[in-house]
C-alpha cells in the first residue's frame, strides 16, 4: 500500500479518515445539542 508513504491523503486512507472525521463531528453535534 504506496499511499501510505503520500501523508494518507492519497488514496483510500485520506478517503476513509476524512469519511471517519465526518462521521464523528455529526455525532459529536447532534450529541452537544445540534449544530445543524
């Protein structure tokens, strides 16, 4: 897996944590009270 090397951002990696830090800020928001 050679997008390791390119910071995460390069394939499936950056994909996958920019989805997961998505993921988590929705919960966070709705959890808090609701941003959106």
């Amino acid at each position: 897996m050679p997008d390791i090397e390119c910071g995460g951002f390069g394939g499936g990696w950056g994909i996958a944590f920019l989805v997961f830090l998505i993921l988590i800020l929705l919960v966070v928001g709705f959890s808090v009270g609701g941003w959106f």
